[in-house]
C-alpha cells in the first residue's frame, strides 16, 4: 500500500524573507521527494498563514509552492484539511491545483487502520469565542464583504491581523497545554479509530493510548516535521532538504501522556 505523509503548520507567508525562502526549499524538494514514491499527501492545515482566492486572483508569493503542489497532485493524491489560517478554500485548489479539499475533517482507512483527520482548532474546551468567531469568518455573507476590497489591501490586511494575534498570544505567557487535544485524541481512539491525527499545536506528538496513537505532525515552518505511515507503523521525522531523520519533540511542561 502507499506511504501516507502528514503535514501541517507551515504558515507560508509568516516569517522574515529569508525564513520564507528556507520554508519554500525545503518544502518543494520534500514534494519532490514524495512525488518520486508510491505516496499521498495529506495537508493537515495552516500551509498558509493566510489565504483567500478572489474570483480571479491568488497570493503571488505561494506560486512556486504551488506549482510544485500542482505537479505533485496530478500524480499522487494530495488531501487539504483546512485550518485557522487558511480554511477560506475555494475552487482554485481543486481545480486549478488538483487537490482533495475537506473543510474540517477526513476519515479514512487504509490496511486496516481507521484514520480520524483534523486540523485541531477550535477544539479547547474553552475556546468558545472562537468557535463562534470561525463561525462568523466561514460564512458566506462575510466572504463575499471580504472580496470588495482590493486584493492589495485584503492580503496585506489579513497577513498583519495574524501577525498582531499570534504576537499578542506570546506576550500572554500562558503555560503550554495539549491536554485538551490529547484528551480528543483519547476518546477518538476509544469510538475505534487507530490514528488520530491533528495539528494546530506545533507540538509534534506521537502518543499511545490503548492500542492506537494520538499523532500531531508539529511545526513544519520551523522544525520541518512531519508523519510518515506505512505498512501501519507511524513515524515522527524531520526533513532537512535531503534526508529525513528521526525526530524527538520531549513531552510538553507539565504533560501527561495520558487523558
């Protein structure tokens, strides 16, 4: 059977210029890489750190990556599970790039393992506002208000909005947790799925519980992490632009493995 690849949190668009380019290399030669084997893809979210396809425009600064998505995707299958940053998905992914978008999450099985897919936002018991907020931004009211403004305003805009937040986040010091994704991850895993994956935390993880495991592909736009899976073993590793080397991300402070 194919190898399974997991990816997510790249956040395209986030860093300084020189990060960006980095991010980019590494990301084109592991499409690459995987383009050369009997694989899929499965994007766990946030490849960008913000998109939004106008009716005939999209972000110019992506065009390399995409063109190498595209090349990928007209060989292998490529999966798009929309995150935070990036869930402003329309027809340019499917059709233009060729890839298998789902809004929120995918369930599949492959030998005899059941997956349960999904980016992970919105999954902290008290993240009430932004579950109403990601409410609000899906709908399709808004995205049509957001398509009045000119793209030269709208993408600059959006770009600044998510650097702001994801500053103000670390001026909150607030203490790491995964408790509650690891506890999600639990209960899926008891309803019977043997994987779960998610993102969103850029931890990565490799988690047992019972007889399945809790998977976190981490922060690719920083430590190029991701999942591989074949012949049902999953592995966390790194990818340094040639060779891919284990990876040990430590437990998180003050974690438990378990629920």
């Amino acid at each position: 059977m194919a190898t399974l690849y997991f990816l997510s949190d790249v956040h395209l668009g986030a860093h300084s210029a020189d990060q960006e380019k980095l991010k980019q290399e590494r990301l084109v030669s592991f499409f690459k890489k995987i383009e050369s084997e009997d694989a899929e893809l499965i994007i766990v979210g946030d490849l960008f750190d913000f998109w939004f396809e106008y009716s005939h425009v999209v972000p110019r600064m992506h065009f390399r990556v995409l063109g190498q998505l595209a090349n990928l995707a007209a060989k292998k299958s490529v999966r798009y599970i929309a995150g935070n940053h990036d869930f402003w998905l329309n027809s340019f992914m499917s059709n233009e790039v060729g890839m298998i978008i789902h809004p929120d999450e995918y369930i599949m099985e492959r030998d005899g393992k059941r997956f349960f897919i999904t980016h992970g936002d919105g999954l902290l018991k008290n993240d009430y506002g932004y579950r109403f907020l990601k409410k609000v931004l899906r709908s399709k009211i808004n995205i049509f208000l957001y398509r009045m403004l000119h793209p030269d305003l709208g993408v600059p805009f959006a770009l600044l909005c998510s650097h702001l937040s994801r500053h103000s986040s670390r001026r909150r010091k607030r203490p790491y947790s995964d408790r509650d994704y690891r506890a999600f991850a639990c209960e899926k895993i008891d309803e019977g799925f043997d994987f779960v994956m998610l993102g969103h935390t850029h931890w990565a993880a490799m988690l047992p519980h019972n007889q399945g495991l809790y998977l976190n592909s981490g922060f690719w736009g920083r430590y190029f992490t991701y999942i591989v899976v074949k012949d049902g073993v999953a592995q966390l590793l790194s990818w340094d632009g040639q060779e891919s080397k284990k990876y040990n991300p430590g437990i998180p402070p003050g974690n438990l493995l378990s629920k």
